[in-house]
C-alpha cells in the first residue's frame, strides 16, 4: 500500500482498475484514524491492522468491498448503504460535527444515501457524488438532485473536494460547483447530459 500524503493530517490509497476499487481517505486525528470508503482491492489495505472510525459515501462495491476485512471502531453510514451492506453502524442522516471533521449527507444523481467528510474546513472528501448515472442509454444528472448538490457544495468551507477516482483525488470546489452550475444551466427537463 502506498499512501499519497496531502497534508500532515490527511492522506489516501489511490484507487484501482483492476480490480475496481475506489480511493481511501486517511484522516489521522488525535491518536484516531478514520478511513472515508475502504475500496475492493486487499492489496490496498495491507497494513491497515488497527480499529478506524469508518465513513462509507456510498454503497457501491468498489468503496466497500474491503468492510469485512476491517477492524471497525466506528462505522458512519447512511440508510441506503446500511440495507446494501451492513446492518450495524451509526445512520448519518444530518450534519454531524466531530471536533473538526463534519459528516455530511450529500444528494448525488451517482447513487442514493451518499455521505461526505470535511476535514478542518480544510478538504472535503465526497466518493462518487459528483459523477451522474445512466438514465435510457445517456450518462446526466437529475436535475432536482443536481441543483440540491450545488446548494450544498456551496455551504461547505473546504475550498478543495477530494473525488474518487480523479488523478490526483483534488479539486477545486469553486472549479467544480461552477461546472456542475454549467450542466444545470444546460439542462433538458429533469435531465442534465454530462
């Protein structure tokens, strides 16, 4: 496992093709380590031998795949990923503030009961969220859910996201609102091609 250091706080696995599997977020917090998704590939976890306060952004295998293989101290999830995936955990349905780290939910078009994480105002870790989904052999956003994401990417105080499966995991948060604010501009009805 090779970790990409972002600050001295903040770190991450990157993620995988073969087999797929999503970037795992290290926060490091007074003696603590929380992980934001915990991918599908075991060889990106080798080493991880302690309990983590988990946060899952969503339920899809390839941010979750490695649940079973780690030893949980804490584990953050929304409902829909609970019914997919675990039936323990803490149910994040509102903000939730833990010293400087802030749980989110977070309206995504990519999948239902999508969580975030910003770490000290600082990096927002948001999974998936940002990416659309398939709807009648076209890839867009729902337009409702998109407008409601933007809304909330607005209030948060990072000035940078961290996006699975990006090169290099970071982007600007006003560079992206203002190419999500493009695609809800150009929308067809309830659909915004990507």
């Amino acid at each position: 496992m090779k970790e990409m250091k972002l600050s001295d706080r903040i770190s991450y696995v990157e993620c995988s093709e073969e087999p797929l599997s999503a970037d795992i977020g290290i926060i490091r917090d007074q003696g603590k380590i929380w992980l934001y998704d915990v991918g599908n590939d075991a060889g990106r976890i080798e080493g991880f031998d302690r309990k983590y306060h988990i946060v899952l952004s969503h339920f899809h295998a390839d941010h979750v795949g490695n649940l079973e293989r780690m030893r949980i101290e804490t584990l953050y999830l929304s409902k829909e990923t609970q019914k997919h995936v675990a039936p323990q955990g803490l149910i994040v349905e509102d903000d939730l503030y833990i010293d400087d780290i802030h749980i989110f939910p977070l309206r995504s078009s990519h999948a239902k009961g999508c969580l975030g994480l910003e770490v000290n105002e600082t990096y927002a870790f948001v999974g998936d969220a940002l990416y659309g989904r398939e709807k009648n052999g076209r890839y867009g956003y729902n337009t409702q859910l998109l407008r409601e994401e933007i809304d909330q990417l607005m209030k948060l105080k990072a000035p940078y996201l961290l996006v699975s499966h990006y090169p290099g995991l970071v982007r600007n948060r006003e560079e992206v609102i203002g190419e999500l604010e493009e695609k809800w501009r150009n929308r067809e009805g309830d659909f915004c091609p990507m």
